[in-house]
C-alpha cells in the first residue's frame, strides 16, 4: 500500500497525540506517566513548525501510521548543528522494518536542514529502540543512570549519537 511521508500538519495533531499516547503504558518510550491531550501538546506542535526543527507523519490509505521529529538539542547557539531525533509508529506497525525505513530518511532530511548530528534519548531497558538505533550505526555515547521514576521503580536512559557527516 503507498505512503505518504509529509510535513505534520495541524489536522495531524490528533493522530500523532493518539500515537503518542499508546506509548505510555509500556513505561520503555516515553517518560509522560498519563495520556496526554491534544491541547497540551499544541505548544510542542507549534514548535515544530520551525523549518529547521520540523514535524513529520507518514500517512497510509489516509491515515497517520508515523510520525518523527527534530528538536533542539540543549537550545544554544553552539548546538544548533546537532538535534534530537524521536520517532513513533502506530502499534500495528511496530516490527515490520519501518522505523529503519523512516531513521534512513530522517538522517537524509537532517543534512538537508543543516544538522550534522543526531542524538537519541532512549530508555535502557527499551531492547527494541536501542537495536534500531544501533543497526544504523548509532553508537551509544553516555547513560544517566536511574534518572527517570515511574511507578515507584527508577530507569536508566541511554544517549545515542551519530554523525553524519
């Protein structure tokens, strides 16, 4: 079935909040304890819509399955060259080699935007992320140990990064 890889736009927020949110329970992708509102996160889409930082959904048969983001990596000046990645799929699309489809081609539109490296913050005990990251040949460059608490049990999180130059 064709796909559709776009610029998130604000119809899209629902989609990607929907997405998002079924992450949470897991406690392995995200460090947001309760679903969120779309409401809450129009801040966060609204950031996205700068053309260096931008949003973007994957849409099939009219439907967002994806979406992946760059953002500001610490918000000064100095780092401007690096950015983090996140990446979400819809759970029915989860394992079928997509999220490898979209890390290739989020590097090929990072150089695009002028970023030379991306970073990815991505919970220890998250087997799955971490051998995606790691099939791309990003290397792991650092572990906050037990820096996230949830449900009364602390987690680790493990700093990927990748040049791309």
């Amino acid at each position: 079935m064709p796909q559709s890889f776009r610029l998130a736009q604000q119809a899209d927020l629902p989609s990607i909040e929907e997405i998002y949110n079924s992450t949470i329970a897991s406690r392995k992708v995200t460090a947001d304890t309760e679903p969120q509102s779309v409401a809450s996160r129009q801040a966060w889409f609204e950031q996205h819509q700068n053309p260096k930082r931008p949003l973007y959904v994957l849409e099939q048969a009219g439907e967002v399955i994806a979406w992946l983001s760059f953002s500001d990596f610490y918000g000064r000046p100095a780092y401007q060259h690096s950015a983090e990645i996140s990446l979400y799929l819809a759970e029915s699309q989860r394992g079928k080699g997509l999220g490898s489809k979209l890390l290739i081609e989020a590097e090929s539109l990072a150089k695009k935007l002028g970023i030379e490296i991306l970073l990815a913050f991505i919970f220890s005990h998250n087997t799955p992320s971490l051998q995606l990251f790691e099939k791309l040949a990003y290397q792991p460059w650092g572990q906050l140990p037990d820096v996230a608490r949830m449900d009364q049990q602390d987690f680790s999180l493990t700093i990927l990064g990748k040049p791309l130059t």
